[in-house]
C-alpha cells in the first residue's frame, strides 16, 4: 500500500503531490447521507451537521469537518455540479475545504461535516466555545460510531480542529489541521494574520462569501473602551482613503464585525500570546501541519502552521506544499490523510513513524525534500549585504574604511488617491555561479529613515534570471536587462511603528514584535531607525546563473475597483495616505542585510534516509 515512486515518476510530482504511493483499494460503493441532523450541545443548543456513512452495517471511525463554512458546498453531491477547480480558475472558492467525502467513506470512513452556532444552519445562540468538543461527544455516541475520531479539512476547518485538541474530548485521537489560523488566539491570531501588524484587506474580501449571521440594524452605542477605540478609527486618515472600509466602521460591527474589530484595534494583546501558549500545551495527540508556499499576500496558514509545530511535544509531521494552493472543492493530500487515519484510527502500519517528521517542495528544483525540523537544523544562516547601486553582496561592510561613506538609496511613495504606481527599490545579487538551495525562514534587517511618523515595509524576495550578461562599462551592458524572467517566491511586512522586539521570545531568524497598543512607538521623521522584518519562510532552488532579488516597497494596491481584487487570497494592504520619503541605508555603520538559510546540497530528498 505505500511504495517510493520510481525516479522517473518522481520527477513528475506536483507540489500537492507527495512523493509516495498510498492507497487502499474502495470497499463500500453506496454512500448513505444524513442531512440536517440536530446535534445538541450542553447549553441547550442544537447545531446542524450532514453525516455521510458507508452503506453497509457495522460501526466505523469518524472523520469531523467542522468550521464556520457553510456544509451545503461540501460532501458527496456539490462536485457533481461544480468540479475541482485549480487556483487559477475564475470560479475558485476557498470555502470548500471539507475533504473529498466520496474518498474517505468508500474506505471505511464516515465523514460529518457541519458548522458552530452562528454559521449556516446552525442557530447563533450562546457561545460556541465548546461546540466542536460538544459535536465529537455526540458522535462517539451513535451507534454507527466505532469511538475512533479524527479531524479533517484545511482552512477555517483545520483552525478547528486545533480548537478542539486544546479541549481534549476522550474520543479525539488524530487531527490534520493543514492550513491552519494562527497559534495565538481563540481561532486565530493577530500575530499571524497580520504580520508585522500591517492590516491588510483579506476579511473584508472574504466576508463577502461569507455564512456567518449578521444583525444589520442602525449602529448601537459601544462599551466607552471600544467607542474610544472606534473614534480613534473614524478620524484615521489612512483608513479614510478606503470607503468601502470607512462605511464599514461606520456600522460600528453590524457588518462584517471580525473586520470591524481589527479595524478599531488592530494590535496583539499579550494575554492572548500567554494563554495561546498554555492551550498548546494541552495538545497531546498526534498531530499533522503544514500549509503551502501559496502564491498570495495573505499568509496566517503559514505562519500557524510553523508556530503550531515549533510548540507541539506530542507525535508531529510538517509538511510544506508548493505555490499553487489545492484546488477547490479539496482534494489533495487526501492521499496522505487517509494513510495518517488509517495508522491512528485503524491500526495498520502505514510506514508514517518511519520517516522523518518534515517535507517540504522546493522551489526551483520541483522536487520534495525532508528535514527532521524546522526550520532545517543544518541551515547555514548567511547574510547578503545591500550595497550601492541596488546591490546584494555577501561580503562586509568594513569600519574605518571608505564603507563610512556610502549614501542612502531613496524612494517616495505617493498615497493610492493620487497614483497607481507602487515605488521601489530592487537589490540584486550577481549570477550565482552554481546553484544555491534556500529552506527556512528569512528576516531583512535594515536601516531607514522616513520623513514621516509611520509608514509600512513591504519586502518580496524573488528569484530572477537566468541571466546569462555581464555588467560592464560597454554600450549595451551598463544595466541588467529589466524584462528577466522574475519568480516572487516570499514576502514580509512591518509597519515601522510595531518595531519593537520582545527579546526573550526572539530568534536570530524569527524576531518575534511585541505589536501590542501599549509598545507602539511612531517614528521621528529623518532618524535612522534599526528595523528586523520578519519574511516568511519559503524553499527554493536558486539555479546557476540566477540572482536573488529583495524588494522594499510600501505600498500595494487593489486590483479591482472599489477595493476589490480579482483573487480573494491575494489582499492589499491599508496604506499611508501621506507622500512618505523612504531613506535605506548600508554603509559600515548601518549594514543593512538579507538574513538566509542556505541549505547543504547533501540534504536527503524525501523518500531517502538521513545520514
């Protein structure tokens, strides 16, 4: 049932297809489905799920979708109207995240897929702390149910599965929570969802798909904490320059009021990190993350899944996907899902434990590779220095030297009401003269000075080339050719007032802000300022001849009209509504640099043992 891909098979992969075989033969064709269940929770409450069972007697083990997406787009019947669809179709909805019912109930699975109080059909009444835990209980009790529980489903589904684990009902044995929300939060965090505390648009854009109950009544009065922070809000003029958003914080949280909330506080709160923290530590089943290097701005799936398996003690696995997210309705790693159920809720010895716990798909290479952590422990950190002249260098700015005197690059960045053009600056290194494997996380640290009191960091790490020029003083190669092929790979952002660092809790290559209220600091306009952008991580195979390129900017933009953008994963962020003069620095005093995890060539392909 599992068996290594040949090499020329191997070299076919896609980045959702992982590098082995496992499958087991359907046993049940018939699928009886159940819809509309009434689940009563302990406070009286009673939430709706679909229960789809192999059609056959006995009892079997149960796989829970559970999230506040709406179950009428998931299960057995919907993709017979509406088929996979990869990330490039015009028709991709990311809602639909559930799993591949059919699959797992052909091979001895029920599949119970439903929502908490508040969402779809399920009345909002009450809290839903305890929903999911509520829900597993139940099923353990039906006859059809053999007591062996796992979690399926990516997304806001896999945020729940981590809800539930933190509250340990007995009958949950296994989750694979792939593409989880952030670690620190109740169902997600500030931290991860909005790194480096730079507030973009995804919650706006995505509420509009949403299936959670509004009230829309006219605007009531607030709490005298939340009204200070909602006018603080109204006379923000940056949020003024978006009226969609604007309007939005006029409802004061009748619409879309997860948006509104982050809206009138858009800071981290250290109690939240402190009881995140202890909930991981509750965890104690087996566990199986990841998310993907996905080709879009929004990136709490990647940063949950790193934080989550960083602080996880019990049996883990990570895996890192390729930049092209799953196609929808879901159906990749099913494959994987199965054989992790099959090893935790059926017994069968699937190989898993004997593997080492990483995978990750590189970039460049399109190949996968293992490591047995994350990041990669034989990672060599090395830092690329910004120079003169858009330059990328690995060597040393040097004190005492004519380093001292090298001048800053500058770029203005005009407001979205006044320009479409987004300013930049692009460092390059040269033609790397042989290929260089990158896999972890990265941090800019730089040098700047700003002329206003804010401003965010926008910072894109790309693979460019190949390239095969020289730079010379000749007619014709003074400047390298601006129309190479260029492959945005990461990026990182920090809004310059949410700079400070919480020292114990940060790493060489993880600086870890505080971005709480009370440790904003805004810049004084003209002072040098020492910042660490956090980049997150990626895997890439930079080839022989190519260069690695870092972008600093500001600003993005909408790419439809009235703060719409043609794919809902790829947000803009709320920018300045001041003409701002970006000042980077990298002289011998202030060496500006690109912090990289460069990875040996001997490291193991998936699929081959470690040394």
């Amino acid at each position: 049932m599992t068996a290594a891909l040949s090499p020329g098979a191997e070299a076919l992969l896609s980045g959702n297809q992982l590098p082995t075989s496992y499958e087991r033969a359907p046993e049940h064709e018939g699928v009886a489905v159940d819809r509309d269940v009434a689940v009563p929770m302990r406070d009286g409450a009673e939430l709706l799920v679909d229960v789809y069972r192999p059609d056959a007697p006995g009892k079997f083990p149960v796989l829970l979708a559970f999230a506040s997406h709406s179950k009428e787009i998931q299960g057995s019947e919907f993709p017979k109207n509406f088929p996979p669809q990869p990330a490039w179709s015009t028709l991709w909805v990311g809602h639909m995240e559930a799993g591949d019912t059919r699959f797992f109930v052909s091979r001895g699975y029920i599949h119970v897929i439903g929502s908490p109080r508040g969402f779809g059909k399920s009345k909002a009444t009450g809290s839903r702390q305890w929903d999911s835990y509520d829900v597993i209980q139940w099923i353990a009790a039906q006859p059809w149910c053999d007591g062996q529980i796992g979690m399926v489903g990516i997304g806001a589904f896999a945020s729940e599965q981590f809800h539930a684990a933190k509250q340990r009902p007995p009958h949950l044995k296994a989750i694979f929570p792939y593409d989880p929300r952030g670690a620190y939060g109740a169902f997600g965090g500030f931290r991860e969802e909005y790194p480096g505390g730079v507030m973009h648009a995804f919650r706006y854009l995505q509420d509009h798909f949403s299936g959670a109950h509004h009230t829309k009544s006219a605007p009531a009065e607030l709490a005298p904490d939340r009204d200070r922070q909602w006018r603080e809000a109204m006379a923000d003029p940056d949020y003024k320059m978006y009226p969609h958003l604007f309007h939005l914080l006029g409802l004061k949280g009748q619409h879309m009021p997860r948006v509104f909330d982050v809206l009138i506080d858009p800071f981290d709160h250290a109690e939240y990190v402190a009881q995140g923290e202890t909930d991981l530590a509750r965890i104690d089943i087996p566990v199986h993350t990841g998310a993907g290097w996905y080709g879009y701005t929004y990136k709490t799936h990647l940063s949950g899944a790193q934080n989550y398996f960083a602080n996880l003690q019990g049996p883990k696995k990570l895996t890192f996907t390729g930049p092209s997210h799953p196609d929808r309705p879901l159906r990749a790693l099913r494959n994987e899902m199965l054989r992790w159920y099959d090893h935790w809720l059926k017994g069968i010895d699937t190989g898993m434990l004997r593997e080492p716990p990483v995978r990750f798909w590189v970039m460049g290479a399109n190949e996968w590779r293992t490591s047995s952590d994350w990041p990669p422990p034989e990672a060599q950190w090395t830092k690329l220095y910004l120079n003169s002249w858009e330059r990328l260098s690995v060597e040393p700015l040097i004190d005492a030297s004519i380093d001292e005197f090298i001048p800053p690059d500058a770029f203005v960045q005009m407001p979205p009401t006044q320009t479409n053009q987004v300013a930049r600056l692009r460092y390059l290194s040269e033609p790397l003269g042989a290929d260089l494997l990158v896999a972890g996380p990265m941090v800019l640290n730089l040098f700047a000075a700003i002329d206003q009191d804010d401003t965010n960091w926008i910072v894109t790490v790309r693979d460019v080339g190949p390239d095969g020029s020289v730079r010379t003083a000749r007619e014709g190669e003074r400047e390298i050719n601006p129309d190479l092929p260029a492959r945005e790979l990461t990026r990182g952002w920090l809004k310059a007032s949410n700079r400070a660092l919480d020292e114990e809790r940060s790493l060489p290559w993880k600086p870890w802000h505080k971005l709480t209220r009370e440790a904003r600091q805004k810049i004084t306009p003209g002072e040098i300022v020492e910042y660490a952008i956090e980049i997150l991580a990626t895997a890439n195979l930079f080839r022989r001849g190519h260069r690695i390129c870092v972008e600093i900017a500001s600003l993005d933009l909408p790419t439809g009209v009235s703060g719409t953008t043609n794919v809902e994963y790829i947000p803009y962020h709320i920018g300045s509504s001041r003409i701002t003069m970006h000042k980077i620095y990298h002289d011998a005093k202030h060496p500006s640099h690109l912090l990289l995890p460069i990875i040996p060539s001997l490291t193991p392909r998936a699929g081959e043992e470690a040394e």
